[in-house]
C-alpha cells in the first residue's frame, strides 16, 4: 500500500496524559486512536496486526479441534442470574435496563456457552466440545491505564470446552496450554505459565501467561531454574527463597497477562442444568474449562517489548507489513521504485510504500523507525539499480539486487 | 471437517414462535441459535458463511482503495450530543449510566469516525479518506422478528468517505454503488437500486439495495423496464402507472433491505467541526458518504431466496462447505471413504464428511439437504471406485471418477 494514501500518518507527539510507551508509541505511530477512557479504535495499522495476531490464535486452536462461531455481546439478565453473577461480578459488568427488560454487556460467556450446549440435545459421542470466538468484551475497570493494555473495551478469544469427565477436561487443558505456549512463541513472546486464583470465574486455581514487563499490573514470583511461578495473590515464597519444587531460587518481576486458562469444573453446569445422560440413564453435570487470551491486548505486550528510542520494532509474524519501501527522491528515480514496489507486490509481499513527495529522507527514515516494520529497502540515486536493506533492529546497511531481496524474503 | 464432530447437529423441529423460513432453516440446520428476542450466535457453519460474506465484501471495497479498521461499540454520550442525535435517535438507541457516565452502544459510527477524522491533522493530499470496518450495531427495534434479518444486535459493513468537494463525494458514492452491485451479485443475489429518505442519517435521498422477496418488511415500487425503483416511503408512483422515466410499467414488491448508501453532505462535519484548510487558508467542513452492509441480514436474506422444502440451497461462493460428502456406511467401503477425503482436503477442497457411524443413508441425505451445500459426494458399496455426484439444486446423479470430481470442482 502506498503510505501517501494511509490514513493516519504519524504524529510527533503522543497524547496528552499518556504514560505507558505503548500508548504512546502505538498513537504516534498511528495503530491506535482514543475514543474515551480504555477505548480504542484499532486504526488501518493496528487492525492489520491485530488481525495477524488472531490468525496465529485461531491456527493453533484449530489444530486442537476447536471451532470458531460468535456469540453475542448483550446479555440477558436472566442468565447471569442462574449463576449469580449478575450479582457477584456486578462492579466489573455495565448493566442496563431498556423498557424494563434488564441486559449485561459481555464481559465474558461462559453462562451464554452453557446455555447454548444446554439447548442442544448433546449426545455422548459429540463430546468433548470445544467453541471459540473473537469478541468485544466490556469491563468496567476502575484504572483504564497503560494505554491498550487495560482497555474497559477489548478484543477478547475466549474458547470453552465441555467434556464428560475430570480426566478428559483435564487432557484437554493441558493441550491448550501447550498450544497457547506455541501462540505467543510465535509472536516472539516469552511467557511465563503462573498459577493464579480463579477471580471470579471459579474457586479452583487457575494458570496465566504473563509477559515479563515492568509496565505490567501483575507481580509474579518465580524460580530461574524450573517452571515454578506464581501470582502473588496466591504466591506462598518470595523473592530469594529457595524455590520449594527445585534447588533454584526465587525471583519475582512485575508482568502483563496475556492470557489465562481455568479449568471451571462442573460448577456452571449443575447451576445452569447443562447435563448429559451417561450409559445408565444417569444425569450428570458437564465438565467445563475456558480460555482466554487478548489480541488487543497483545497489541499493546509487543510493543512495550518491542521498541526502542526511535518507535516500534515488530517481530516479523505480526508486522503490519513485511516492508516498509522507502523512495528518496532523486530524480530520474520513479521508475525504478515503481518497479520494485510493482515487482513486490507481484510475488506476494505486503508493502507500505513511502511514496509521498517533498517529504525528506531523513524524515521518511524516521518514519519507518516510528512504524517498525521489520525490513526497510530504500531506492534512491545512490543505491542505482540496486536496493538498500537495512533490518529495523539492526545497524547494518546494505546494497541488494533485486533477486537477492526476494530471497532473503522469502 | 467431520460431521461427527460438528457442533451442533442437525434438529428436526423448528425453534417455537419462529415464523420466518430463514429463521426456522437457520436454526434446523445448525447455523445460528437465539439467545433472546433478535439476538443469535452464529454457530460455526453460520459464522464459515458470514465469513465468506465479509470477504467478498472486503474484496470489493479494497479494490475502490477503502481501509479496514475497527472503531469501538461503547461510545460516550457527548459525541451524539454534538449532532443532537443523542435525542433525535433515543428510541433505536441502547443508552445508559454507568457511575453518572452515560453511554450508547453503536447503532451506527458516523459521529465517531467524524471525531476520528477532525483529531488528525488531515492534509488536502489525504483526502478522499475512505474508511470501514466490520463491526456489532445495536437497534432496539420493537419487532424483533423474521429471524436475522431484523435482530437488535448484528453485524454490518460500515464505510465512511471523507471528502474536499460534492463532486468527489458523488464520484465515490456512485463507484461504491457500482462495487456494492458486484458484491451481491457474487452472492447470486439479484438487487434493485432504490431511491429511499435518509431516516435518522440525513434529510437528503438515500439509495438502497433490494432484494425482491415476499417477507421483506419494505415495499417498493419499480419498473419493468428501466432501472427506476423507489421506497413507498418516498414513491410518487403506484403498481400499474407509467414509469416516469420510461415508457415501462410500474410494478410492486416486499423486498428486504440487504445495504443502503448515504450522501450525507457537510451536516456532520459542520456541526461536529470536522474542517480542512483550503489553499486559500479558509476552513471548511468535509462532504461526507456512509454506505452499509449487514452481513448476518444477508446470511436470512440468502436462505429466504435460496430454499426448498429439504432444506437451504446456498450459493456457491458463500457455502460453508464447497462439498458434503456422504459415507453410506456398506462394510469395506471404509478406506474408500477416507481416501477420498484425505485426497480432497490435500487439493484444498472444503468439505463435510458425514462420517457419522449407525445412521442411514437416507437420515445422512437429508442432513445434506437441509444444510445446502451445493455440491453431495456419496461413497457406498454401489458406488465401487466412483464417488456419486448431485447438485443440491438439481436431481440429475452421475458416477464420477476421482479425477472427474476434481476437475469439476476446479
């Protein structure tokens, strides 16, 4: 796409009020725009990362067997209420009343998912079940900080399985934590899997992916030798103990939580009547489990990892583009970065051509810094008829055939 | 994807109080479940064909250089206060309180994306700025019925166009018509262009897109010969006139309303203050356009055209599947079976395999018919190394080779 035609371009200065890097970097740049309070657009930009993020998710779910549906954002009060929560997750819900009819927003679904498995006469061979979706989820958060990192309006994949048995939720759920590892892998992500409470969705522990990150809410404790981790709402050690799994010791950081898996049990099942008949004729309450992760939300995760002085440095799997082609232009120049982005385009790479006029290479430099699209190429009269390649989270500079670009991209 | 793992199957009877075909052939064959009056989750072979849906939509729009991006559905009260639509849309709108903030839920972005486009400095070599995004509307409409095509929470295609002159917003306006007419003809969907008010959205006509069917809520008035069409809303002509453009007849119809384009001129950025700077320095208002699409109303409009009494009869290019095929499970056909969908999965075929075990064949046939993919494999012992072919919209069954099927499907 060529950069004179995006919408927006970017801005020298970031928002007033804004602290965290990514708010800033990510408005500077033009990813993200502030509605109100943790409300956010997702600019052309922003959505294209976003977009690749949740293509990442829903590949590897669906290597799980999991299928994507959508279910709806306003609630009924009635179903919140079978389970209590209309009550008990109150403070974080908006709840509204239209013509004496009272509805939730979404804040999360699994008394919607139950209700839908409840309503279809599931059979015992259809288990185990496993649905997901991407939606909008609204939570009424009392701190909307960090920018996209603490939204009260988000993007949100939650996936619920229901299963006959403890064993069988319990496979299943040792899968996605293997999948969601290979997620956030593939983001160029290193998480930490922490042992949490279960918040308001269940009183079993729960397990979160947390990103180390001084910007992050949460502080975790973990050893720097074994897997052990923990929340500190929960944690029992502290930092310099001995690690009680293993002779490591203990470490503690603050850090985002990107995603978050509970096994919920049979809970919403026995509240909401959600039963399968076994082979005695017997009723018995399904075993659930939901998992979420926050696209959005890792939107703002990779930038505060993923940045220098300049702007944004994008791991190349969720990079708006693959690269960023920058025209100086010397005259007598058009018709060779008009070829190139042409010749790009034709085997399949997604280019932001720089191809404003009377703008100066130092400022389209510092553009491309800004944006941080993994490769910059750059035509101008010194390259002739050769390309200039320079990686975003590298010093060197050097000149390419064309051939030689392609390859290195492909 | 194997039938056997598909959620949920097929059900025999139609919800309760469901009246319209699409409603009661949506909800039989597994597509969508309701959650109350006017709000459905897309089931998975329902979200596969809103899926399709947004991709052709998306495709076409691309092409005429507009931008994706995702704006927020929670929008706070003082941006609809600055047009005065906060009062003059009360009754389709959901608003309410939360902490003496008070909030709409989007029923539609016009006042949003015009906030979005007066914070960025816009040059004059940015415009015209063409920007959609695909995102949840929230009507309170007071009848819910006929299924989706009239919910009070679903999706829909939103573009917005920015522009200098009338003129260029007219050149926009009449290309996006032209895209919107190829869309629905990918659909195999046959539209009248009609002239229709402006509604809640401006004072000036308003064009929409017509899809003649007899449980649609509107009724127009068009021509037997020429492209004339009008809303009763606004028609000067009755059934059996004269056309007054042409010397046709005028003739009459229920249609459904599947999009609908908007010239909505300056209105929007005077009051709201959305100005550029002239060459003159004078500042002035942008020339606005909305043009929607609902893809979940096209997903009704779809089964409403495309039906018979076996069940959903779908387009190709917005199936959920581009192959049902059947297993009819005669001893030692097995492998047959499985070869034959390992080796359409392998050319990138999507298929549902009925690989359901003690069912019949006549069951496995009408869960194929009710679901409407367009084209029935059938591999029995009948059938020997051939695969039986029949088109959902045909009788005609023919005995294939595997090379026949596959060139077929090419």
């Amino acid at each position: 796409m060529k950069y004179s035609l995006l919408f927006p371009k970017t801005q020298k200065d970031a928002p007033r009020g804004a602290e965290a890097e990514n708010h800033k970097l990510l408005v500077r740049a033009g990813f993200i725009d502030q509605l109100m309070a943790g409300s956010f657009t997702l600019l052309p930009l922003g959505f294209r990362v976003v977009e690749k993020i949740k293509n990442i998710i829903r590949e590897e779910l669906n290597e799980t067997g999991a299928q994507e549906m959508l279910m709806p954002l306003m609630h009924p009060k009635e179903v919140w209420n079978e389970t209590g929560r209309w009550e008990s997750a109150k403070e974080v819900m908006y709840q509204f009343k239209k013509d004496d009819k009272e509805f939730a927003l979404s804040f999360t679904h699994e008394e919607i998912v139950v209700d839908l498995i409840r309503k279809h006469n599931i059979k015992l061979s259809d288990f185990p079940l496993k649905l997901y979706h991407f939606s909008t989820k609204f939570r009424h958060e009392l701190r909307a900080k960090s920018g996209i990192l603490r939204a009260r309006e988000f993007l949100m994949k939650d996936l619920y399985s229901a299963h006959l048995t403890q064993v069988d939720m319990q496979k299943y759920y040792e899968e996605v934590k293997r999948a969601y590892i290979k997620i956030f892998k593939r983001m160029e992500l290193s998480v930490k899997v922490v042992e949490a409470s279960g918040g308001v969705f269940t009183d079993k522990n729960s397990h979160e992916f947390q990103v180390l990150a001084s910007v992050g809410e949460d502080t975790i404790f973990y050893c720097d030798k074994c897997d052990f981790a923990q929340n500190d709402e929960i944690a029992k050690v502290k930092a310099g103990d001995k690690c009680p799994t293993c002779d490591g010791k203990i470490l503690t950081s603050k850090a985002i939580e990107v995603g978050n898996i509970f096994p919920l049990g049979t809970m919403y099942a026995e509240k909401m009547g959600a039963l399968y008949t076994d082979e005695k004729g017997a009723q018995k309450p399904v075993w659930l489990a939901s998992y979420g992760i926050g696209p959005t939300r890792l939107l703002g995760t990779l930038v505060e990892i993923y940045h220098d002085d300049k702007g944004i440095m994008w791991p190349k799997s969720i990079s708006p583009f693959e690269v960023h082609l920058v025209h100086v232009e010397d005259p007598g120049t058009e018709p060779t970065v008009q070829k190139v982005y042409d010749a790009l385009i034709e085997k399949g790479i997604e280019v932001l051509w720089d191809d404003r006029t009377n703008v100066s290479a130092g400022e389209k430099f510092a553009t491309a810094d800004l944006i941080g699209i993994p490769i910059r190429l750059v035509v101008s009269k010194k390259t002739g008829d050769k390309i200039e390649w320079k990686e975003r989270s590298g010093e060197k500079v050097e000149l390419l055939s064309f051939e030689e670009v392609i390859k290195r991209l492909e």
